[in-house]
C-alpha cells in the first residue's frame, strides 16, 4: 500500500473544501447550540438557502453573483425569523422540531417537479455561476500557468486552490468576529439563556430577543457554508442539503468541544481526516489483499468507513466526552 | 403625604417603618400610609384549581414583609404573577405608582422589581463573577452592534467589576469569584443568586424562600444581609416557612391559605392569630411550632413551583 498517497489524500481532505463547508455550518451551530443552547436541526436549510440563492439568482435569473450572495443572507435572516417568531417563546424542543421539518421542506420544495423551471427538480442546478469568483482567482494572477497549489502533503487543483484560500480566509474572518461576540457582555448573556433562561429573565434581559439574534447569525453563517459548498462545485443538488449535513455539523462541533471558538476547526479538521483515511486505507488495504474478498467489497467502503468513524466518535464522547477543546470540569457541573 | 416624605428622605428607617406599621389595623386587604406595591383583584386558576385569588394586597415601602402559608396557598404562584413569569386571568397591581400587571418579566425586572428562586438558579457554567457582572443594567456591550467594538463597553466592564466585586466580598464570596457558581454548595448559591439580584439596583427585593435549603451556619449571616436591604432603602417581600426567620426580621407578616390572604400583621400578633394557626398548622396542630418550621421547609423544597 502506499503509505504516503494515502496518508497526503486524507491531509488534503482533513483541511479541504468539504472540511471549510462543515466547518461553517458548525460554527453557526455553535453560536446557536454550543453558546445559546438552542437546538437547531436545520442547519441544512440555512446552507441550502444561501447554495440556491447564487444558483438560482445566476443561472435562472441573470443576477450577479454578489447581489446574489446578498439574497442568500438576507434569505437566511428571513428564514431564521420565518423559524424563530413562533417558537422561540416555547420550550427549546420545539424551535428542533420545527427547524428539522423546515429544512426538509426547503429540500423537498426544492427538488419537486413543479418548480422543475426555478430549482431543477431533483438534479438541481449546474451552471457557470461562480465564474466571476474564479475570475478573480489570484494564483491566476500571478502565474497564468497555475495548475494548483502543492503545500508538503496537501494538493489542490487549479479553482479549489483559490476557493480552499477564499474559504480558509473566510473562516478566520467569521471566527474573529465570533470571537469578538462571544467574550463580550452580549456574549456573556447568550450563555446565562443556555444555563437557564427565567433566571436571564428576572435579570432584565429580553430572552426572546437574544435567542432571535443568535438564531439570525448562526443561520447567516450556515448560508456562507451553502455559498462555499455551491460555489466549490459550481452545481446545487438538492438531497446534498438533506439532514445528514446537519447532523455531520453537529459532529464536527461536538467533536471539536462546543462552545469553544475554535472547535468547529479542529472538529472538521479530525472528522475529514479519518473519514478520508479509513476510506483510503481500507481502498489500499482490499487492493493489497490485506482483507479477504469475502469479509469486504470494494463497493461496501463508504457504508463500513461511516460505521468506523461511528465506533471512533462513540470512544472519543465515552472517554472525553468534552470534546478535543472542553473542560471535563465544566461538563461535569449539574445543569440546573 | 407620606410617600412624599418617604421620597425626600430617600431611606426610611427601620424604626419609622415599625412605628408607622403599627397604627395599621391587622386586617387582611389593608391599606398602607406608603404602599409600593398595590395588587387588586389577582385571581389565576390552574384548570379547576384556584391558586390564587387576592382581592387587596399592599406592601409598605422600605419594609421587610413576610408572606407566609402552608403548602399549596397560591405564595409562589403570587411571586410568579407579580415578577412577569405568570399571566393572571384577572387583576391589576401597580409598582411604584406605574402599572406591571402583565408585563413581560424582564421588564418587571428592568423596573426595579427583581426576584429569586425557590430551587436556586444560579448560572452553573458561568464563573461567579460573571454571574455578577451579567445582571447589572444598561450595559451597552449587550447591544450586538457594540459587542464587536470593546472599546464602547470596556470602561463600563471595569465599573461593573469593581462593583461585583464589592458585593461579592459583602457577600463572603470574593475569593469565590472565579470558580464556576455550579461548584457552590446550596447555601453560597443562596448567597450569589442575593448578590447578584442587587447588582440590578432594585427597588423591591422579592425572595422566594432565601433559607430553604440552606445550612444553620450560614442562616444567621443571610439574616443579616436580608436586614442590610431594609437599611439600605430597599423594600423586601419574601415566601418563608421558617416560622423564627420570620418573627426574627419581618415587619409585617402576610397570611395566604387556599389563594386567599386570611391574616395581616405584624409577626407577634399574626403568630398568635387562631385562624392562621389552624390554617398553617392543620394536622401537625400538636407539635411545637419551631419544628414544625424545620420539616416544613424540607417538604416545601421538594414541591417545585408550579
């Protein structure tokens, strides 16, 4: 087997454009869930707003890709309201039954045949529409003859360089502003609703009002995440935008320890790496004969890989059920 | 007028408080010469089952009042309806002058109205101190606008610091201030959710059973603090079942049973009143009233408010 093919291939991937996509919607759940304690299982719908925002506003309607992307947020402002006036007076279950359902109705809106014209139906949309991004792609720039990028292990082709530099960019640009919200007063009064919001109440804080602001910017950065996964492959599907992002999200999240700004990072980052390299090896390991046909096929890889990182999460929350970045003390204080 | 007198002073002594409550009639629904607090017609029912059905309440400014009543009569379901956490079917209450009925509770809060909890709600995961610092008021850093930009809300940080930090050390709990409130035990917790409802400047004070739960030790330096509110100009209402705190520190007692307010007065004579001891007491009629305190107020604590 060789080693190092396998091992540069789950580098690459571990801090790769998927790792940038499930790294944003992460960090939106994390102001949601991680700081607010809110349960958003709509994660999807939030990307899938911003994904079909620049798709469809470029290849069906003509519009530029940046008034496009200004929909998309505006969308998802507009959605996090649409979720959040009604249940965000009720207990917290409710706000997770109802983001669930909507994502899954935006999905299946989304890939009906009645507005074949707008989304595309089932095979969504596939199009030029990122163009002037790559446009101003500035390896481009600076080399015409760019062919993609190759730092040590790590090998991107031509477009991803630029979008996997964009997305990196933009993730420390959000993770600064995170950062700056959080360890503020306003920051400070998202984590008292977490603990326990009538006691926020007798406090004088507007409960409903906070949940409804972090609700907003979770679901904003959950529409950046759908702009990178739709820009990265320049097409939408919609069933790309179906629960298991969410819940990979959350993994990443948990993963990395939540309420932690730099979670989601080191989340994504360890959750890629051992999905692309269980895949790979197990990949090397059938073709060297290591693992007897029988036991194995070739076109079982991606079910048992899922099925490993599974048996490896569950040791990871039996044995630091924090995350990489929490503090076992805090997690073992009682709730109340 | 009184109440113009009580404003010009800013704080009436405990002594005028006594002196000034004692020319009121022990009658339940009594007026008082400087009410802060005045609820008229306060009904709410629980499917068939009324909690609490208040035809006139009045709290005396810069008083230490106790509300007190066996299990079940409606006290913290009144607590609730008068902070915000409850909606009344009826009533009308006024707080100094201004209408809260059915006002959100954050805003009672804003008001100067604030309370505590029966089972204690500290804020576990925050550190101490910044279960002070999140309560005081008008903090701009709360805007998210201005969350982004410290330095509009660094100087007013410092403020709200040393001014935590000063109760907390009032409190005894400085050296505390930066472990996370979930490693205290039941009775500094009693002590942080008190420090802490004064970071919001109140006017009213509203604790709903302060010594529940907490151990004999620190019962005596709670008293205290309790007594230091009144000092300081601040009304105090308060859910006990601690039939010595209340004789101890109260200027006035409030009877309920059943929802209804049965008995008013001050605690000697109230204590002495028949039909309180039949309706508080009822079946443990026999047993020495002290005690009785003591198992009530462990039987209490398990029944969380409704």
């Amino acid at each position: 087997m060789d080693w190092s093919a396998v091992l540069g291939q789950a580098l690459t991937q571990a801090v790769g454009i998927q790792a940038i996509i499930y790294c944003l919607a992460a960090i939106g759940l994390n102001m949601q869930f991680g700081y607010t304690g809110l349960l958003n299982f709509g994660q999807a719908g939030f990307a899938a707003v911003g994904a079909y925002a620049i798709a469809v506003l470029v290849v069906t309607f003509d519009w530029g890709l940046w008034p496009s992307m200004a929909m998309g947020i505006l969308g998802a402002i507009v959605l996090a309201l649409l979720l959040g006036v009604p249940t965000l007076r009720l207990r917290a279950d409710y706000l997770a039954i109802v983001t669930i359902a909507a994502a899954e109705v935006i999905r299946l809106v989304s890939r009906s045949v009645t507005f074949n014209d707008v989304f595309g139906g089932s095979d969504g949309i596939t199009g030029k529409f990122a163009a002037e991004f790559y446009a101003l792609n500035p390896f481009i720039a600076v080399d015409p003859e760019f062919s993609g990028l190759t730092l040590g292990p790590l090998r991107y082709t031509r477009n991803d360089s630029w979008i996997w530099l964009a997305g990196w960019a933009l993730i420390a640009i959000v993770l600064l502003i995170f950062w700056l919200l959080v360890r503020s007063p306003w920051g400070r009064v998202l984590k008292s609703i977490r603990e326990d919001e009538d006691a926020a109440r007798s406090l004088g804080k507007n409960v409903y009002l906070y949940k409804m602001e972090s609700l907003i910017i979770g679901g904003v950065i959950g529409a950046l995440a759908g702009f990178v996964f739709a820009a990265s492959s320049q097409s939408v599907q919609p069933d790309n935008y179906a629960t298991a992002l969410t819940f990979f999200a959350y993994t990443v999240l948990i993963l990395g320890g939540a309420a932690r700004v730099l979670g989601p990072v080191a989340g994504t980052i360890v959750f890629w790496f051992l999905i692309v390299f269980i895949g790979e090896f197990l990949t090397g390991a059938l073709r060297a004969g290591w693992i007897p046909d029988e036991l194995l096929r070739p076109d079982q890889i991606g079910q048992v890989r899922f099925m490993l990182v599974g048996l490896g999460l569950m040791l990871l929350m039996i044995f630091r059920p924090q995350g990489m970045f929490g503090d076992r003390r805090e997690l073992a204080l009682d709730a109340r | 007028m009184p109440a113009d007198r009580a404003a010009e002073t800013g704080r009436p002594p405990a002594s005028y408080v006594t002196r000034v409550l004692g020319e009121v009639p022990c009658q339940p629904g009594v007026p008082k010469p400087d009410a802060i607090l005045i609820a008229t017609d306060v009904h709410r029912q629980f499917g068939g089952l009324t909690a609490v059905d208040v035809a006139h309440l009045e709290v005396q400014r810069g008083s230490i009042t106790a509300l007190i009543g066996p299990n079940g009569a409606g006290k913290t379901t009144l607590f609730n309806l008068l902070t915000g956490f409850d909606r009344p079917d009826t009533g009308q209450w006024t707080f100094n002058g201004e209408s809260i009925a059915r006002m959100p509770a954050h805003r009672v809060a804003r008001s100067g109205m604030v309370r505590t909890f029966q089972l204690t709600k500290v804020l576990s995961r925050l550190t101490v101190l910044e279960n002070m610092r999140l309560a005081a008021p008008h903090q701009i850093g709360e805007e998210v606008y201005a969350a982004v930009l410290p330095f509009l809300w660094r100087r007013q940080e410092r403020i709200v610091t040393d001014k935590a930090m000063r109760l907390l050390r009032q409190f005894n709990l400085a050296e505390k201030a930066q472990d996370f409130a979930g490693s205290l035990s039941g009775g500094q917790r009693k002590l942080l959710e008190m420090a802490r409802a004064l970071m919001t400047d109140p006017v009213m004070v509203m604790l709903d059973e302060p010594m529940a739960g907490v151990n004999p030790a620190l019962t005596q330096s709670l008293l205290a603090h309790i007594r230091d509110l009144r000092e300081s100009g601040m009304t105090v209402l308060f859910v006990e079942h601690d039939m010595d705190m209340v004789r101890d520190i109260s200027d006035w007692v409030v009877v309920m049973a059943q929802g209804q307010i049965i008995a008013e007065g001050p605690p000697a004579s109230v204590m002495a009143d028949a039909r309180v001891i039949d309706a508080y007491l009822g079946a443990h009629h026999d047993r020495p009233l002290t005690a009785d305190g003591q198992s009530l107020t462990r039987a209490d604590a398990e029944v969380s408010s409704p």
